[in-house]
C-alpha cells in the first residue's frame, strides 16, 4: 500500500498515511479538525522503494553475452545467425 505524504496548513501538521490507491484523499486535519489537511507531491517512502528496486535489478542481471550453442563461442560465429 502506498503511503501519502499529508500536511496540514492551519497547524503545520505533517503525517505520513498509508492508503489505498482507492482510497479517498483526507482533508479533514486530526490535529486541529480544520478542512486543510492535504496530500504532498512527495511521498517519501513510495519513491524509496522504488529507487530500490532499480539499484537491485542493475546489481543482480549482469548482461550475459550472447553465446553460440553449436560452437560455444561468445559474440560473432557464423553459425549463431541462423
Ligand atoms: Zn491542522
């Protein structure tokens, strides 16, 4: 599940809410009760997991060279054309 990034901008609350992508938005500020509580363009721990993934998927395929079943020999041989 995603977690939002909430401020709130009467009290200057800021809390971090998991919830669904269904899920309705929140505005309604559990510190002061006022309608000003609002989703932030920035939600932190979304954007590490998925900085995450890319580091882990760079270290854990390094690129195999292409090798010619016949022959065995890795990069041009004739018979890997056909
Ligand atoms: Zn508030």
């Amino acid at each position: 599940m995603p977690i939002y990034a909430y401020a709130c901008s009467s009290c200057g609350l800021q809390q971090d809410v998991m919830q669904k992508m269904s899920d309705a938005p929140l505005n309604t500020c559990p510190e002061c009760g006022k309608d000003t509580f609002a989703k932030q363009l920035t939600a932190a721990g979304f954007q590490l997991k998925g900085n995450g993934y890319y580091v882990t998927d760079f270290k854990d395929k390094p690129k195999p060279k292409a090798e010619c079943a016949p022959c065995g020999n890795a990069g041009s041989c004739a018979a890997a054309g056909n």
